[in-house]
C-alpha cells in the first residue's frame, strides 16, 4: 500500500486504516482532509518548592523540579550515612474528585 501511495504522490505515514482512506479517495477523486492530530490535555503540574509532604497529582511528569527533589532527597540520606532504600518517600496521588 505504501508503495502504491508513493505512485499517486500521497502521504504514507499513519494507520493503514488512514492510508487506504487516502488512497480510496485519491482514486475516486474526492478531496481528503486530513484528521487533525488529538490534542493532549494539559495539567497543571507541580512548581516548586516541594517538600516530603508534597501530593504528587495524576498525571504528573517527572518534571525538573520533580527530578531535582528526588534527587536531593535520596542524596541528602545517602551523605548522613542512612542507607537510600530505608528511606520512606510518601506519594500520594490525588484522585480528580479531591483536587
């Protein structure tokens, strides 16, 4: 199929489903509009300064600010001589109905 789009100067990326939709109607001599990417939901996300009682929302990413806590908490215990799997990081996701 990808080759046969290639032939009529048509789009080969996406499903097959969305290619034979493509090449059909470039057979057929319809005009075909192209679907329009989904668009993800944005969160808010987390800003620091975060502390070890911080909620950890749905949804988060591993953000800088997320990586930079992490970091500094597991290091901070490791230096005093604690061992870091000892050490207990509370994450607690908000469910959607409590935010």
């Amino acid at each position: 199929m990808a080759d046969l789009a290639r032939k009529l100067d048509i789009r080969v990326s996406g499903s097959k489903e969305l290619l034979t939709r493509r090449i059909a109607a470039k057979l057929g001599g319809i005009p075909f509009a192209e679907p329009q990417p989904a668009k993800r939901a944005s969160r808010a996300q987390l800003a620091g300064p975060l502390t070890s009682a911080t909620a950890i929302p749905e949804g988060q990413r591993c953000s800088q600010v997320v990586r930079t806590w992490f970091t500094r908490s597991l290091s901070g215990n490791a230096r005093s001589g604690h061992e870091v799997h000892r050490q207990t990081i509370r994450i607690q996701p908000i469910h959607p109905r409590m935010a």
